[in-house]
C-alpha cells in the first residue's frame, strides 16, 4: 500500500520479520531500506548478535531504519527489553534521501506495532550504547 503522502509502500516482509523478533525473539535487530519507493528488509540480526554488530550492520554513509530489541536490567534486578526504533541519517548521506527517509518515516513505523522508544541519529555518537540504556530505563 503505497502512501499518498511520501508515496512509499512498505513490504509484508518488514512487517512479518518484525513480528517475528517481538514475539518469538528471533532476530536482535532487523535493519530497513527504501528501495524502489518500498521499504524492504535490509539485514537482520541472529538472536546472539550484540549492539556492536547492529551498529556495525549501518552503512556509514546512507540512510536506514531500524529496530534493535535491546535487554537490559533494572536496578531492581528484573531483566526487561525494549524495542528501539531508529531513525538513522548520518550527515554523509544525500540530502534527497534523508528526505525521502524523514518523510516516510511516521507512516513506516506505524507499522510496526510494539516501537517503545525512537531515536534518531546522524552519527554513531548519537546511539550510543549509553545512550540506548539510558532511554530503556
């Protein structure tokens, strides 16, 4: 279904893959590009893979979201998780694609049901691991 908006049709795949890492916890994280006016899986991440290889899996110099389901601790001692959506526009990708990912943007992650916190960043700085544990707790 294409959006009137931004034009943008997202794949069933996406919303399928999602649904799979909420639920069965299959995935660590799952990383979306557009193309071709689709939003379409990009790669995906083993249940075993740490925040390192997330961040490793985003192209340094084109646009991408993603979702990164992240566990963690709280200081009660209770093991918790949450599923980050992130905005991904490093300052050396295209400006028209940063464009087309920050209109298209509200309408793909509506989507995915189940986002508990977003963030977005134009560079690793930004999403640091400190970071995501600070905006989980």
């Amino acid at each position: 279904m294409a959006n009137a908006a931004s034009g943008m049709a997202v794949d069933d795949e996406c919303k399928l893959k999602f649904l799979e890492l909420k639920a069965k916890r299959n995935y660590r994280f799952i990383v979306f590009k557009i193309n071709n006016q689709q939003v379409v899986v990009d790669k995906l991440g083993g249940p075993d893979e740490t925040y390192e290889d997330f961040t490793a899996a985003l192209p340094v110099d084109e646009c991408r979201y993603a979702v990164f389901d992240f566990d963690f601790t709280t200081s009660e001692n209770c093991q918790k998780s949450k599923i980050f959506f992130i905005a991904w526009a490093p300052d050396a990708s295209r400006v028209r694609s940063k464009m087309v990912y920050a209109s298209s943007k509200d309408r793909f992650k509506r989507e995915l049901d189940g986002i508990q916190v977003e963030l977005q960043a134009t560079d690793p700085s930004e999403m640091s691991f400190d970071i995501i544990k600070a905006r989980a707790i």
